[in-house]
C-alpha cells in the first residue's frame, strides 16, 4: 500500500477549472511537497515535471547559451554535461544523478543524424515525446500511467483530425505506439475505427469540429479536469490526489497566460511547421476567427 499524506493534502486550497489566479507558483508547490514525499512518490513527482526538461533538451540543443525553464529537474550544466556524454552518469552531487534512459537515446540518435542534414523541428520534438510517453506509460503507478495514455490519445486524436482536413501524411505526425496510435494512423473510418472502444470519441469528435481555439482548449482541459477527479475520488490522502492537484495547478497556470492572440498565434506556427508555405491554411483559420 502507497504511502498517505493527509496533512499535506488537507492543507491544500480548493481549486477550480475557473480559477483565474494561482494559489501557489508551481515550484512552490513543488518545493514545499517534494522532500516530503517517499523516495517512490517523489519518482513520480520527477516524472510529470520531465516535460519541461523535455521542452529544455530541444532548446538548449537549438540554443546552446540559453537558459533552461527552472520547473525541469535539472541544471543547465547537468544538460551540457548529459549532451556532450549522453552515457555517462552525472556527476557526483548533481541536482539529479539519475536521467531516463529515453533522454540518452534522444540525444545519440540527434548527435548520429545530424550530420545527414538539418532535421525538421518538429520531427525531433515527435520522437522526444514518442519516447517520453513510451517510457511514462510504463510507470508501475495506474493513475500515472493512464494519465499520460489518455493525453497521448487525445493529441493524437486532434493530430488525426488536422492531418485528415489538410491532407497531410498521419503517419509524419502521429506519436506512439499504442492501440490507438495504430488506427489513428492507418483507418480510413470517420470514427478511426473506435467504435465504442474509446469512451472519450464521442465528446472529442465534438471537441474537433468547435472552430473556436480557446473553446475548444478549455473543453479539453474540463475533460482532463473531470478526469482527475473521477480517478482520485477514492484517493483522498493518496499521492494520486496529490499529483493530480498539480496538474490541476499547471491547467489554471496555462489559462492565466493563455489569451486569444497567443493561442491564434500557437496555431498558426504549428500548421506553419506541419505545412510549410500553406497560405489556403492560415487564411481558412483566419476566416474562422475573425471575432
């Protein structure tokens, strides 16, 4: 049996989906619960904040002098080091002595390719999120890893969507390796050839046809919100609870940030990147938000 926290957790403010302001910055939070968590929660805790290192590999990879985003779990010089010799352990009294295996082969299939020629961004950034999902989804902890199963089908789901409406190849985009992966990538069927299978087609179908960008981010915020709740209603005390109020905190974060401009422009880069040079995209997106 996981370990409980109940005073932890009973300290912890009630938050909503509508909050416009933040009860704690996020490495507040981090820096309050962390040290006081088991060895094999604060694994977990690591894991969700992996994304930023993540965001901070491809960076510093592109721009070797910049400065990583400090939610990652590690130190700028722990990246430089962990770059020049991917296979080597950190240095003794790192800020994290152990990096994923997923991170090293990352960067020896960059370091090996790279001199074939420049790499599309977003084919890189693909295969780092195919092996962090692939290795975050073996997580011996349920909630975690069916967390990071629902996120992965629910992009790859939108990612279908966008390939379908602008004849782009699924097979460049899709990440993964699950079940769904595979019929997101290959079925023909207006459903992907789910059927039933996956209880979320229904509300995302609906979700893709919104041609509202924000809305339909918040409705795929509210899906994840009411997700965790469902998924911990039973773990009041539990680090499932727990990890689950944080990535409730990172979804009010993103909406403090988030305005229309911002989330026009993210849109527009993206299919910038999936398509280049495709003005009929941009106009037609254009079109649709004229608000």
């Amino acid at each position: 049996m996981g370990s409980e926290y109940y005073y932890l957790i009973a300290g912890l403010p009630n938050i909503s989906i509508e909050d416009s302001k933040l009860p704690y910055p996020i490495l507040t939070f981090r820096e309050e619960v962390e040290s006081q968590l088991s060895e094999t929660d604060r694994t977990l805790l690591r894991l969700l904040f992996l994304k930023y290192d993540n965001r901070n590999l491809l960076e510093l990879i592109r721009h070797p002098d910049g400065q990583p985003d400090p939610k990652g779990n590690m130190t700028l010089d722990e990246f430089a080091e962990l770059i020049r010799e991917p296979d080597q352990p950190l240095s003794e009294g790192s800020k994290r002595t152990y990096v994923p295996d997923y991170m090293k082969i990352f960067i020896r299939s960059y370091q090996t390719e790279k001199e074939k020629g420049e790499q599309s961004l977003i084919l890189w950034e693909d295969r780092l999120t195919t092996l962090y999902y692939e290795y975050a989804m073996q997580c011996e902890n349920a909630f975690v890893a069916a967390w990071f199963e629902l996120n992965l089908n629910i992009n790859n789901f939108l990612t279908a969507i966008t390939c379908r409406k602008y004849g782009l190849n699924r097979m460049d985009y899709i990440v993964g390796d699950n079940e769904y992966a595979q019929f997101f990538r290959t079925s023909g069927a207006r459903d992907f050839g789910l059927g039933d299978t996956w209880e979320y087609l229904p509300l995302m179908q609906r979700v893709a046809e919104e041609s509202n960008l924000l809305v339909r981010e918040r409705q795929i915020d509210r899906l994840k919100w009411d997700w965790l709740e469902e998924h911990t209603v039973f773990k009041t005390f539990t680090v499932e609870s727990l990890l689950a109020w944080l990535l409730k905190l990172e979804m009010i974060e993103r909406w403090t940030k988030l305005d229309r401009a911002a989330g026009e422009q993210t849109f527009r880069n993206l299919i910038g990147v999936m398509k280049t040079g495709s003005n009929n995209v941009l106009a037609e997106f254009k079109r649709n938000n004229k608000k």
